[in-house]
C-alpha cells in the first residue's frame, strides 16, 4: 500500500461522490464506479433543501448544522455551480394540535443552537404573502437553504476528478471480491477492480450491495414523488414544508398512505418542486396518480398561485432509509476493508457535505470532527443473513476474463504521489 490506501466508492450519487471529492482532494487513489450515471440515483430525483428544521434534535441535527456550514465554502472547490442559496425555511402550521407539536420540537432545536422561532400568521404572511389563510403560524429558520442536487452531485464529481480519481460510469458491481474475510476488490462486467478498501454508497441499494458479501444492512427503499411545474415568476420565497411533513419523516404509520403533508421549493430556474410521498414501495420508481392528485391539490391549497402554472412533469425517487433514522457510516467490523456510507433518507443532499468530509477522514485513519460511532453498521450486526444469500463469497476471487478488462490505469493499488494535506474548508 502506497502513503493512502486505494479506496473504491461503489455509486455515483451525492453520498459517493462527496466521498470521492473530500478524498482525492487530500491526495488519496480513488476509483468510483457507478452502475448508470452520476446522480441517476436519488441524488438526481430529489428536492434540493438543506433544511436543518427537518432533522431530529441530537446528533442528526448536529450533522446538518455541521454541513450547512460547509456548504458556505464549498463552492469554491467546485467547478459546477451548486446554486446554494439561504432562502430561510418555513415549516408551515396549521392546526392547534400542530402548533403544540411544533413548540416543542423549537424548543428541543433551539437547546441544540438552531436560529429557529415561531411566527405568528401575520408574520408569515409578511414573509410569503402567496400563501393561502389556512396557515395559522409556522417555524422559522434564516439558515434553511437550497440547492440543485445534480449540480452538487456532478460538482463533488468533476473536482474528484480534476484532483486524480478515476471515475467509471455505466459499471455494476456484481460481486465483491472477498480472500481471508477481507474485501479485495470488486467485479464488474468490465472485469475486475482490485482495492485497498471498497466503500459502498449505493444509496437505496446499498442492501443489496453488502449482501454480495454475505451481510445484511437493512437500506429500504423509500419512495418520494414529485410534481414539477413549468418555470415561472417568484410565487415563493423561502424553502417550505408543513409541519405534517415532519411528522410522516419519523412516523413509520403515516408513512404507509401517500401524500402526507408538503414540501416546497421554487428553483432557481423558476420551476416549482412540489411534494413528496414517503412509501415502501420496493425498487418501483413509477409516479402513481392518486399520489400526484394528492399533492397537487395539497399544494393548490396551500399555495393559490399555483392554479396558473402548468405541471410539466412528475419524478419519483428513493430515499435509502434505515430503521433508527440515521444514516450507516463506517467500517463494517465483521469483512475487513468493507465500508458502509449510506442510508441518508430524506436528507442526503443537506448532508452531503459532512458526511464526505467525516468519511474522508474516518478511511484516512485521521479522527473525525463528528464521531461516527452512532453511526456504525456494527449497530446492526445481529440481523439474520438473508436465506436467499449464497454462502460461497468468501475467497471468491475474479473469473478467467472473458469479457473486456477494465484499463490498466484503472486497476491500481499503490498510489506513488506524494500524501498531500490539503483539505476543504
Ligand atoms: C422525492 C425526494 C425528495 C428528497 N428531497 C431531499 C431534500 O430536499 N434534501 C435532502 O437533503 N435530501 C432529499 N432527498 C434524499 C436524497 O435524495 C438522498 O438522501 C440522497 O440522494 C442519497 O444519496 P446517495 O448517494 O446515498 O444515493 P443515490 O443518489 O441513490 O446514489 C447511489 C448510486 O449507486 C448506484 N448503484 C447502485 N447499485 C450499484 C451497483 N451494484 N454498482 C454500481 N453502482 C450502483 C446507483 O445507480 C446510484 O446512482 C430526497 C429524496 C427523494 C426521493
């Protein structure tokens, strides 16, 4: 191994590619590899909020506080513009029993240091006269931002690149190479891709992934629909979700119905994002009509404006979720030189930034700013392998190559560059 071990990131989303960033910046050999494109995953079929309102007061807030900061500096490591800007949030309230339910969550934000207060409806009003007279109040946050996720994704993407990794897109993996419980590398249609550590940033597939190894993470995918509008003049002017929207992000029974409560945001471009749906629907990423009637009237109501513009088109995306609501970050104890960066949910792009830097630093063996232990895939280690799994992974080494073998210069394991110590501030 030469000064940095050579790390193979497995996906091309937000997550991979902040990774591949925060790494090759420092110097280290990097390889990403991506089964289509970069950010044809979630990263690409997302809102762009970096909302810190939305996470739970504790360490997931701590993270996103952490990475907002970041994102203040970011751009100029970036040769893509990432479209950050601090539009301030809303969380919209409107019933008493919202209010209640809002007033504590404040409360527990601000203990944390969040800038968040509640606004009377006047006072939202005055800060986004467009909307409709249901809203009773809402939270208010200054640092809540936005920001075009494929422009990130590609950004973290193009700087990897420009700092030395090697970026190979249209590449499955299809199985990790394992000798003497340790990963060696990865196979691919193009052949064979030996590493020093393999880190899987499969997103929503990150389960799938770990089980080519014989493990289980439990990374469901959670689907999200959305409705796009046609690009018009400013109706909105901050990011904005409903209190409701938070409530079905961390209750596992409304996310069963579609639809609950609304998200928000008009881009840059003028287009309106509205949505989105939260439901366990497999690996589906068709857009159902009952789900998309659903928020375009909640967000007609909400919003009045809405009524002249026109919908263009409809997505849907999926959130990797994990059952704590935390994302899965580090080595996995049990396969040595197995990483897990994954299982984001709804707020991967928000925490994108810190979690690149966390893991740049965890695969150097330099200590993080955030320790990652609550974070550890070692917190799921008693979940039962799949039966479905077949048990001959272990010393699994490359077929003889039939198929076309990846470029030489991809396939290395040393690094001969000098270490370098920079780092992105
Ligand atoms: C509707 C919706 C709205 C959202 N809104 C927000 C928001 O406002 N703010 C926010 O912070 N987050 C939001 N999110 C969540 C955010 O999109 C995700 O948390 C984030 O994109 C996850 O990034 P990722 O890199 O882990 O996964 P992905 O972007 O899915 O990337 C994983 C990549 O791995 C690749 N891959 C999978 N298997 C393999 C394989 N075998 N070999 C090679 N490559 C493979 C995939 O092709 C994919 O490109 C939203 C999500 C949805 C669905």
């Amino acid at each position: 191994m030469g000064a940095f071990p050579h790390v193979l990131i497995i996906g091309g989303g937000v997550i991979g590619t902040s990774i591949a960033c925060h790494l090759a910046v420092q110097g280290a050999p990097i390889t990403l590899v991506e089964a289509k494109d970069l950010a044809s995953g979630s990263s690409g079929a997302c809102d762009g909020l970096v909302f810190l309102q939305s996470k739970k007061p504790g360490v997931h807030l701590q993270m996103a506080m952490e990475s907002l900061k970041r994102f203040r500096t970011l751009q100029k490591h970036l040769p893509v513009s990432m479209e950050f800007i601090q539009t301030g949030g809303l969380v919209t309230i409107e019933t008493d029993d919202e209010y209640r339910a809002m007033n504590a969550y404040v409360k527990d934000q601000q203990a944390i240091g969040l800038d968040v207060h509640l606004l009377d409806k006047e006072q939202v009003l005055q800060r986004e006269p467009g909307l409709s007279g249901r809203v009773i109040g809402a939270a208010y946050s200054p640092l809540d931002a936005k920001i075009n996720p494929i422009n990130l994704t590609l950004g973290f993407a193009l700087a990897a690149r420009n700092h030395g990794a090697r970026i190979l897109t249209r590449t499955p993996v299809t199985e990790l190479m394992v000798k003497n419980n340790r990963v060696t590398g990865i196979l691919t249609p193009r052949g064979p891709i030996p590493a020093d550590l393999v880190v899987n940033a499969a997103g929503a597939a990150a389960g799938n992934v770990a089980r080519m190894a014989g493990i289980e993470m439990p990374v469901i995918p959670r689907r999200g629909q959305i409705a796009v509008t046609h690009a018009g003049s400013p109706v909105l002017h901050h990011c904005l979700i409903s209190a409701g929207y938070i409530a079905a992000k961390y209750n596992p029974e409304l996310a069963r119905t579609a639809g609950q409560g609304i998200s928000m945001e008009q881009t840059e471009n003028g287009n309106l994002l509205l949505g989105s749906t939260r439901e366990f629907a497999g690996f589906d990423t068709g857009n159902t009509l009952s789900a998309i009637r659903k928020i375009i009237a909640q967000a007609a109501a909400r919003l009045p404006a809405l009524a002249s513009f026109q919908i263009i088109r409809t997505f849907a995306g999926l959130r990797p979720w994990t059952p704590d609501g935390l994302p899965i970050l580090g080595p996995v104890s049990k396969l040595d030189g197995f990483v897990m960066a994954a299982g984001h949910e709804g707020d991967g792009i928000a925490l994108s930034a810190i979690t690149g830097e966390l893991m740049a630093d965890a695969l150097l063996d330099r200590k993080p700013a955030i320790p990652l232990d609550r974070f550890s895939p070692d917190r799921f280690e008693d979940l039962a392998p799949d039966p479905a799994f077949r048990t001959d992974h272990e010393n699994r080494q490359p077929a003889p190559q039939s198929s076309p073998q990846v470029p030489p210069q991809v396939g290395f394991q040393a690094d001969p560059r000098p270490a370098r110590q920079e780092r992105i501030q």
